[in-house]
C-alpha cells in the first residue's frame, strides 16, 4: 500500500462582499472545522459531512497510509488575504514537502477562491503542489458546486470532481468519489482523458438548486451520460459573484475512453444551454414574501422566506435588517428571523438576563447600500452559548461554535422574534434554533438567513419557499454587480445582456 498526503483549502470569495478573509477568519472556521495541521486534520474533521472526511475514510479502507498537510476553511467573503493565503499554502505545501516520497494527492477544495494577490486561488495552489510532487504523483481534488474551474485547475489536477447536490448533503460522497478515482490511478498507473467546456451565462444562486427545475433534470441527464459513457462527470454552475474572467458555469469529466469523455461533455454542455430560460426564478420584495407569507403561514406548515442577498454563505455578514423592518412594519404573528449575527447586541442580551428589556441598535453593521441598523425595544426570551452539533443532511456533524446567542422578541411587533448569533454562519440547520428552545416548524414565518442551504433540512416543514431581495451584497440578479473583468460576451443573467468591457 502506499502513502496519500490529505490536504483543504476552501473559501468562496464574493469580490463585491464589504470584508475580506484573514488568517483569524480561518482560524475560527464560520461553522467549519478551523485551521488545522499535520495529524490533527483528521479528528478536526472525524464524522463531519466533509469531502475530505469522504475521502479520508475510502483511502483509509483501501490500506493507504495518510499524512495529514494543512486543513483551512473561513466563512465565504471577499477576497482571502495576502497573508491567510501564503500562511496556509506555505504550511500546506511545507508538510507536503516533508512527507515525499508521496503516492497520491487528494485536496479538497472550494474551487472559487479569489486571493488579493491571485485570481485563481487554487489553480495556483495546485501549481504549486504539482511543482512539489512533479508530474508522475496523481494529484486529485474535489470541488464545491459552485466553483469558476478554470484552465489552470484543470491543467494542474489530474481529475476534479465537483458536487451534485445543492443543498449540499452530498459533500462526502463527493470527496469519496474523487478519492476512488485517485485509487483507480493509483491501481493502473495512468491518468485518465479528460474533456472541458464553458457555458455563456450566468445565473444567481437561487436557480441552481437541485431539488428544483432546470437542475434536478440536468443532474440526472449527468448520471444518465456517466452510465452510457463511463465517464466521470461534473456540472459546475459557478459562483456568479467573482469579478475575474473565467467566472462562470463550466462542464467537465474523466475516462479512460478520450472520445467517449468529449462526447459526454459535449452532450451535457448542450443539455444545459438548452436550459437556459428555465434558470430564471421568481424573486419577491420584502413587502410582498411577508405579505404572502401572512396570508399562507401556519404553525406546523410556515412559509420559509429566504432573505437571499445576505447570505453568509455567499459573503453576506448576515446582519442586515431589511426583511426585520418588513415583518414589523406588517405587525407579523407567528414569525422568526435568524439568523442574526450582531456580537454586540448578543453580550448585551447575557449581561441583562433573561426576561430583560433593551434598546438596542440592532443589526446594519456591515453597512450595505440600502440597509441600516434596527432601532427598537426587545425582550431577552433565551440565552445560549452557541456550542452545538448540527443535525441536519448538510450540515450533518458539524460542530458549530457560534459564541454567545439570544433569542429577542421585538417590542413594537410582539410576534416577531429574531435569533442571534455573534459568529456568522447561515441558517441550514434547525439545530441553529433548537439551541435557542425553539422548534421551528411551530412557527408561522421563517426568515432564513441563507440561499439554498436552508432547504435541506426546512424544506420538508415549509408550505412554500419564498426568495427575497432584501439589501445585501450577494445579489440574486447577477446582471446587477458592477462588473470589470469578466470576459467578453458572457450573459450577465439568463437570456440578460453580455458583458461588454
């Protein structure tokens, strides 16, 4: 058996996003295991629904021996610092260095880290890895659903294999697939063909959802194209928030049969530009979602409103206060935001107590065009320590450590209450309130603050889920970001304008 150096790098840079990721953000993980190296990657991951947990228990059972390099993740923002980068690669590719002779690489990646000094975060990383083990050791990653591959990444790995599910519950599985291709190079000693292409739109992360139309088809048209071909497959919708020229939706895979690949590629490409129209989803102003959602909300069945554009997972700081004003503003019943993330008002809320009233300036710290902070009385219902494991299909295992949470009930609108947190991370598992003693599908109104990952584990109490365009910097619309420098021509939303330098 021979020896696997395990490694993980993941950040997904919004550069519109109003902070950037230093070395603290990936000490402190934003819900993910934090920064970890050499031999302590392996308990800091153990039973999370990682990819590299995926894939460190598939190599493991093959009899591998595993040398642990460098482990990193940190809430999605703009750019990762000069200093994060170098500190963590360095470490990476230093332990790397050590462990050789190595006979096999697995990364797990995000695939659209943009860095202050670098475009492509980990097309350079994996630059600097193959310069390390050279071009005989196999050298492969895994890759978020949202990645902008590009041309170096694809240059530089020898195969990527992205996730199927958004939601994502499937980041193990995925990080176990690529490491049984690793396996297959590492039993026959060759690499396999692989094939690429781009597609010439954008679309906002809302429309990229594989429980719904177009993606739910065009996963299952992948798996079909794999079974006739043989072929690895992957169809990255991209993370329509990166302002450099290879952002965007691409569509690649692995075999061993060089014309049987193309073909597969080139037939799920066209499967996805037929799609085009059928990416565009209805999107709901603050007023409208709540309006609706006092209509159609009951205990037991509530409408979950996606407060979309200040998603943490999309480098929102998840303290805006646009869809809070609405529900109060409406004087809604029944109704829970979460959630919140304001460190200031959460210690204020522990020194009072429980049962105490403040004013608080809550919330619009970020300041994001638009927004600003909530002005107003609430009532400390509950206090929490923020130390808890989620449950839920995505976030199954995780360890979240979210510093000191309340739950306050809003004076002037006595049935709204917001959850708040002093460590961002969004709202995709029910655990995040249960901590707070609440049961959220006995609610009305949940105001999520989050994308799409809410719906794995609120989807199946929900009436019906509604997207909202409250302010935030993660925009649904991606014609709408000031774009510099992507490259000429690509559509700017479904069907939208291209964009013209």
């Amino acid at each position: 058996m021979g020896t696997i150096a395990i490694g993980g790098f993941q950040h997904e840079t919004n550069t519109f996003a109003p902070a950037r990721a230093d070395y603290a953000q990936f000490e402190a993980g934003g819900g993910w295991p934090g920064v970890a190296y050499g031999e302590r990657i392996f308990p800091a991951l153990e039973g999370a629904n990682i990819p590299a947990q995926g894939a460190i228990e598939t190599l493991a059972r093959a009899g591998h021996r595993l040398v642990g390099t460098a482990w990193a993740a940190a809430s999605p923002s703009a750019h990762v610092t000069r200093d994060a980068y170098e500190r963590i690669a360095g470490e990476l590719l230093a332990r790397l260095a050590a462990a050789m002779p190595v006979d096999g690489v697995y990364l797990d990646l995000h695939g659209a880290m943009v860095a202050e000094h670098c475009d492509d975060g980990e097309g350079e990383l994996l630059r600097r890895v193959r310069a390390v083990i050279g071009e005989r050791v196999p050298l492969v990653a895994s890759l978020d659903l949202h990645g902008n591959v590009t041309r170096a990444m694809l240059a530089h790995a020898d195969a990527l294999v992205g996730y199927r599910t958004y939601p994502h519950t499937d980041m193990a599985a995925t990080g176990a697939r690529a490491a049984r291709l690793l396996l297959a190079m590492l039993a026959g000693g060759e690499r396999p063909a692989k094939a690429y292409a781009t597609l010439d739109f954008l679309t906002g992360l809302q429309s990229q959802c594989t429980s719904i139309e177009p993606c739910r088809s065009l996963y299952a048209e992948l798996e079909r194209l794999e079974r006739a071909s043989g072929a690895t497959l992957s169809f990255m919708p991209g993370f329509p928030m990166a302002d450099f020229e290879e952002c965007g939706m691409t569509v690649f895979g692995y075999g061993g049969d060089r014309g049987a690949v193309e073909q597969a590629v080139a037939r799920l490409r066209a499967a996805v530009a037929e799609a085009e129209p059928d990416f565009a989803t209805e999107l709901y102003s603050p007023e409208h979602a709540v309006a609706r959602a006092i209509a159609r909300g009951e205990p037991g069945r509530p409408v979950v409103i996606a407060d979309t554009q200040d998603n943490p997972g999309a480098g929102g700081a998840g303290d805006t206060t646009g869809m809070l004003a609405a529900l109060v503003r409406a004087r809604a019943d029944g109704a829970l935001l979460g959630l919140l993330i304001d460190a200031e008002a959460a210690r204020r809320a522990h020194e009072a107590g429980e049962g105490a009233t403040l004013a608080l300036s809550l919330g619009g710290r970020s300041r994001v065009p638009g927004d600003s902070p909530f002005e107003g009385e609430f009532s400390v219902e509950r206090l929490a320590d923020g130390r808890f494991t989620c449950t839920g299909p995505m976030f199954r295992g995780f360890r979240m450590q979210l510093g000191p949470m309340a739950l306050l009930r809003c004076r002037a609108a006595p049935g709204v209450r917001v959850a708040v947190a002093s460590r961002k991370v969004q709202a995709a598992d029910r655990e995040m309130f249960r901590h707070l003693g609440i049961e959220p599908e006995r609610e009305r109104i949940l105001v999520l603050k989050s994308s799409v990952h809410f719906r794995a584990d609120f989807e199946p109490i929900a009436k019906e889920v509604l997207v909202a365009t409250a302010p935030g910097p993660a925009l649904a619309d991606p014609a709408q970001f000031p774009w510099k420098r992507l490259r000429k021509g690509l559509r700017l939303r479904p069907l939208g304008p291209a964009f013209a330098p």
